[in-house]
C-alpha cells in the first residue's frame, strides 16, 4: 500500500501516484538512450560538495530540502545508495521515487546493487508496478531481485504473480535459496497450491534445507492451509529447532480445521508464548464458537497489540448478526471503545469489523462517529474501509449516503460495487441496481458469481421475473459462471414470491445439483405467502430429511396450516419441534437510541418505560381505527377467540420498538428498528398507518429488506 500523509513538495503521494508512476514508465523507456559517461563512480563533472551537502541534510531530518537540493544538482553512486537504503529503512516510498527520478532524469546509470535496492524499496512500499518496472529494466538479474520481487507478491495477495516469478526464475537458471522458497511456499498457502508445495518441499529434502527453521514455518503453513495437517504435523516434528512462529502455524492450522483441542495442545506446550500465539488460539476458538472461551484467553493476554484486538474484535462481528447474537455486536462495540482509550490505535482492519458491527445493529449514529474517527485519522481511502463505510450505511437505512460514499470511493473493487447493488437490492430499488450493473461492466469490472446473487436477489424483491431470468442465462452464456445454491434459491424466491410455484418447483426438478435446505426453504416460504398446505407440506419434509433441527421449517409450516384454521395440525409441528429439542429463534425488534440498542419481545414488559410505551399503544390503536385500520387477526396464529387474537397483534415486538420511539424522539426524527425476522402483515399495515398518523418517516429493516414507511405507504409496495 502507498504511505498516506507523506509530503512531497506540497503534495501528497497518494494524489500523484499515476502521474509518478507513469513518468517512471516514460523515463525508464528512455533511460538507457541518455545513460553515457554517467556512471556509478560519477566522473569530473560531480560535486563533492553536493555530495555532502544532500547528506547532511537527509541525516538531519530536512528531507524536503534534501529533496530540493537533488533537484538542481547532480551526486555519485555512494549518495544515492545512501539516500535509497533509507528510503529502503524507513518505506519512504514518495521519497524514494523522487530520488530514482532524478537519477533516470540526469542520466545516472545505476549499477547491479543499486538497482535491487529500488526493486526493495518499491516491494517494501507496496508498488509493485514500479517494481517490476525496475526489474525488467535491469541487463543482469541477481538472487536478491529475484527473491525480493517474489516476496513482494507474496506478501501483498498476489500469490499467482509470485509463482509466474518464480517459474520466469528456473527459466532463467537462477537457483532459489531458502528465502525464496519460503516466499513462494507462503504464495503456494494463499491459493492452497498443494502440488506446487509438495514439489518445493521435495526441493528443499534435496538439498539438505528441511532443518531450515524459516522454510519449517513456511511448510507447516502452506500444509495446513491446503488441508493437509497430518504432513504439517509431520514436518513439524522433524525440525530440529522450533521457535514460535512453528508453533503458531501449528496452532493456526489446528484451529482453521475445527481441531481446537489439539490447538490448545500446542498452544501449551510454548514456553515463550508471544502476542501471534495467543492471537491464534484467540481466533481459533472464534472460529469455533466458543466466544467465552476466546475472551478469556484475551484477558489473560500480558500484552495486547493492534493485531490482538483485532481478532478478538472481529470474533464478536462475525457473531453478532441478529437477536440471539446482538449482544456480540454491542461487545466489539464495547471493545473498541477499551482499545481506544488504552491507547492502541487502530488500523484499517479494525475499522472494517467495527463498522460491520454498527451494520449489524444498524447502529447508525455510532457508525457516523466511526466514520468521523477514520476521516480525521486520513484512512478513509483504503477501498476496504470505504467499502464496510457503503455497507453500513446501507443497511442503516442510508442508501443515499451509501451511494454519496460510493461515488467518492478513489478506487473500487468488485466488492465495492457488489456491496451498493446489494444495498439497493435490499432497498427494494431495482432499477438503480440494475443501472449500477450495468455502469460496473462499462468500468472494466468484471462481475462474480456474488454479484449475480446480488441481482437476482434484487428481481426478486421487485418481482422483476422476466429480467431475473435474463440475467439467470447472462451469468451462465455471456460470464462462464457456474450456478451456485444461492442463484438456485434466488431464483427459486423470484418464482415464488410471483406466485409461479408450479414454475418454482418445475426448476428445482430440473436443477443438475441435488436441491439444498436453502433451495427448499425459498419454496416453503412462498407455499405459505400463497397459502398451498399441499406444497407447503411436501417441501417441509424434503427440508427435515436434510436439516431436522431447522427451527424455521417447523415454524413456516405451522403458521400455513393456522392461517388456514387447522389448529390441530399446527399443534402437532409445534409438539414435534418440543420433542425434537428444536428451539425457536424468539421475534424481536431493537432500536438505537442515545448510543444504547434497546430490545423488544411481543408482549415484553420488561423495559423501564413500559407503562409509557403501552399507553401511547392504546392511544395510537384508537388513532388508527378510526382511520380505518382493522387487524388482521388470521396472523394471530393461537387457537383464542377475536379479541384476544387483536391483543396479541396490538404488542408485536416492531410495535413497541415504535412506541418507544415515538415517546423519545422529537416530533419529525427519523423513526428506525430493525426486526430478526420478516415483519407480519398486520404489523406491516399497522406501520403505514403509523406513518401517515404520527408524520413520522418509519424505516424497518426486516430478516429480508427495508420497508420506507412514509405518510401511509411503504417503499415495498407491499411485495415483499
């Protein structure tokens, strides 16, 4: 990555980092036209006094003026390897790219040494372009370019340019050293290239290098994130010495593959233990679940660094996405508040999962504080962080910020634009992502088979069947995608929210894959939208053979056979789901209010302002009866008479989440709530009512979209 915030003459290195790299590619073609009598040495026409004039003021810190200096004068081969080698220490990259100019700009012909030293340089900077610009160029190539180019690639993702690296290095002759290999085993781990691996492993027995404790590490790392832990283990108990980057491997391998036990055994046997060891038994049993355990290992921690509370961060978000884990995405909130005032600063890692919190809980106002902290700290160009800001903002409520901040982004990704078509899918506004499709293949980007869930997700929440199935076939024909069970299932949920159930399960038949509970459950959901028992029934016991313990097919099908009156039946897959152990996901509904999510069950009394809320419940049914709401007691779903049917309905979860908000905020605010599961439909109309009662602006984020409830309509249009 390019450093931010480094000054070069006024101006930033980020704001000119085409136009530099580009005058390189210009200068570096035209460099061995003008390169004559000017060699390393110099000759007459060389200062001495420039020499250590320019040296005495890059060693006293006055760079700018240095960089000055250069410009207007010419110094010999020792000064500019002095001046690369710091640039070099200190991954002053803007620096450094001023200096190499000058030296092609005055003809300066660079020898073997020196021209390593900027290929290191430019590695160690993050630009990899002018690396291998300098590479090319060089007449005579020696391990070191070779090596550090390689890591390079390695070290920034891009791991299939190491390996074509390092194949151009056999072609060449030139015979790798154990630094080598150990960077293109670390490119072999981050694509799980096990034959590649192996074979360099064979090459390292070969030539006597396996007691090599670097190219050990490398081992264990590339075998265990290809899956082969039994050969990781192996390679692990040949070494003759071990430090504790062998025993985190170990750890770390254990810990991807759900072996936590045997993690913790390692992790035991560290008489050194350091911040990376503990960090992987802390990631280790997150990925496992075990988030009590992974806190208390933390705790323990003697010494926490950016990377420590980054896992244990990033622990609490992955789980803290709806009700039953909410708690997790108030605790990473929690955390990074104790990192902030502990003096730890963050990066842009831990903004990326702090901001993913704040869109789990759809905690607005603690996003636009992040948000606030990032651009004051200047981080707000990384694409990873201006990504997770359009995220956040997109499931907030803000689509119209989200695309403010899309729009702005200096670079995109293809998951960049896949998060903004996702967002308006979510939005109900199709016509917008389907633009945005469409500008993002004119930009070169090249869509993904997430893209494609994306757009087919967004036809079906607009019941766009025609164009879900065009871009069905486009994805197939025009992008060489393979469907996936997540395209299945979307176009399986278009099919049926329209009502095409015969449609729907005709396309299931014909699948080439074995339909999953996903698939299943998206004709189960539209069986009970459109109230076919005899589907409904058939497809719930195709999901039960595959996931018994799926709470929500047992609660879907329950709820078509009491909309339908049978009583008898719905009490039976309620018994069944008891004697089975299955427990139900309880419906609730949050909202964010003074920096606190406070949480609402049906009928819950436990809030401090429960009489409050009840009595602006009572006031508002009024209200809305006489504006002619009636309820829709069929979505009571207890075998009780009508009147307590329209009790149970008046004390959904999503309206007390109102009534708290109504009795909190001022008049004109924002109303916003998020509910776990999909909003009913009495409580859907009853919102709309609301609305046009109160003059509120209602925003409910449900399990599936968001529904814009504004002056008695909803954005939805009532498809949903």
């Amino acid at each position: 990555m390019m450093l931010l915030g480094v000054k070069l003459h006024g101006f930033t290195w980020q704001q000119h980092n085409k136009n530099m790299v580009y005058l390189l590619r210009i200068t570096l073609s035209n460099a061995i036209a003008t390169q004559t009598e000017w060699e390393v040495e110099g000759d007459a026409r060389v200062c001495g006094g420039n020499n250590r004039h320019v040296r005495s003021l890059w060693e006293q810190g006055r760079v700018k003026e240095a960089l000055n200096l250069l410009s207007g004068s010419r110094v010999n081969g020792h000064t500019y390897e002095y001046l690369i080698q710091s640039c070099v220490n200190s991954k002053a990259l803007a620096e450094g790219t001023h200096i190499h100019l000058n030296m092609l700009q005055n003809g300066f012909k660079p020898n073997a040494y020196l021209e390593t030293k900027l290929v290191i340089m430019y590695v160690k900077g993050g630009n990899l372009v002018a690396a291998r610009q300098v590479f090319d160029k060089m007449p005579k190539r020696n391990l070191v370019a070779w090596t550090s180019l390689i890591a390079g690639y390695a070290q920034f993702g891009q791991d299939k340019g190491a390996l074509n690296v390092f194949s151009e290095m056999q072609r060449a002759g030139v015979e790798p050293n154990e630094y080598t290999i150990s960077s293109v085993l670390k490119a072999c781990a981050g694509i799980e290239a096990l034959q590649q691996g192996e074979q360099l492993h064979a090459r390292t027995i070969k030539a006597d290098l396996e007691s090599d404790v670097v190219l050990g590490n490398a081992l264990i790392d590339m075998y265990a994130k290809c899956g082969r832990m039994e050969d990781a283990c192996q390679v692990f108990g040949k070494m003759s010495r071990r430090d504790v980057v062998s025993f985190t491997g170990m750890i770390a391998g254990y810990a991807k593959h759900g072996s936590i036990e045997n993690a913790r055994k390692v992790f035991d046997r560290i008489s050194q233990r350091d911040v990376f060891s503990w960090t992987a038994m802390i990631s280790g049993y997150a990925k496992c679940g075990s988030l009590k355990e992974a806190r208390q290992m933390f705790d323990k921690m003697p010494h926490k660094n950016v990377v420590s509370w980054n896992a244990m961060i990033a622990a609490y978000t992955q789980h803290g996405h709806g009700y039953a884990h909410h708690r997790y995405g108030e605790e990473a909130l929690s955390l990074f508040c104790q990192m902030l005032r502990g003096g730890v600063k963050p990066d842009q890692l831990t903004f990326a999962s702090i901001l993913s919190s704040c869109a789990g809980l759809a905690a607005l106002e603690q996003g636009k504080q992040i948000h606030s902290h990032i651009i004051k700290i200047g981080s707000e160009s990384y694409v990873i962080l201006e990504t997770a800001l359009v995220d956040m903002y997109a499931k907030s409520g803000r689509i119209q910020t989200a695309r403010q901040v899309f729009d702005e982004m200096s670079q995109k990704d293809v998951v960049s634009w896949n998060v903004m078509i996702a967002g308006y899918g979510k939005h109900g506004k199709a016509q917008d992502g389907l633009e945005l499709f469409e500008q993002m293949q004119e930009a070169g980007v090249m869509p993904t088979s997430i893209t494609f869930v994306s757009i087919l997700s967004l036809c079906s929440h607009a019941g766009l069947v025609d164009e879900g199935w065009h871009y069905f076939n486009c994805m197939t024909q025009d992008h060489a995608i393979k469907p996936i069970a997540e395209h299945y299932a979307c176009m399986v949920d278009l099919l049926g929210r329209a009502g095409q159930l015969e449609e729907a399960s005709f396309f299931i038949e014909k699948m080439p894959v074995e339909p999953g509970a996903d698939v299943w459950g998206a004709l189960l959901a539209a069986c009970r939208v459109h109230g076919n028992i005899e589907l409904g029934e058939k497809v719930a016991d195709r999901i039960f053979e595959q996931k018994p313990n799926n709470s929500g097919t047992y609660v879907v099908l329950s709820n078509i056979y009491a909309a339908a009156g049978r009583w008898h039946d719905a009490a039976k897959v309620r018994k069944l789901m008891t004697d089975r152990g299955v427990i139900k996901e309880p419906g609730c509904s949050w909202i964010e209010f003074n920096k606190k999510v406070h949480v609402f069950f049906v009928g819950d009394r436990s809030h401090p302002q429960t009489e409050e809320i009840y009595a602006a419940l009572h006031i508002l049914a009024g209200q809305m009866k006489l504006a002619g709401y009636v309820p829709d007691t069929n979505l009571a779903l207890h075998d009780v008479d009508e009147e307590q049917k329209e009790h149970i309905l008046c004390y959904h979860s999503e309206k007390l989440a109102i009534a708290f908000a109504l009795i909190n905020t001022a008049p004109g605010t924002i109303i916003q709530i998020v509910k776990n599961l999909r909003v009913c439909t009495d409580c859907h109309t009853a919102t709309k009512f609301i609305s046009k009662i109160t003059e509120r602006e209602i925003v409910v984020r449900d399990a599936n979209r968001f529904h814009h409830f504004q002056d008695g309509f909803c954005s939805c249009g009532d498809y949903w």
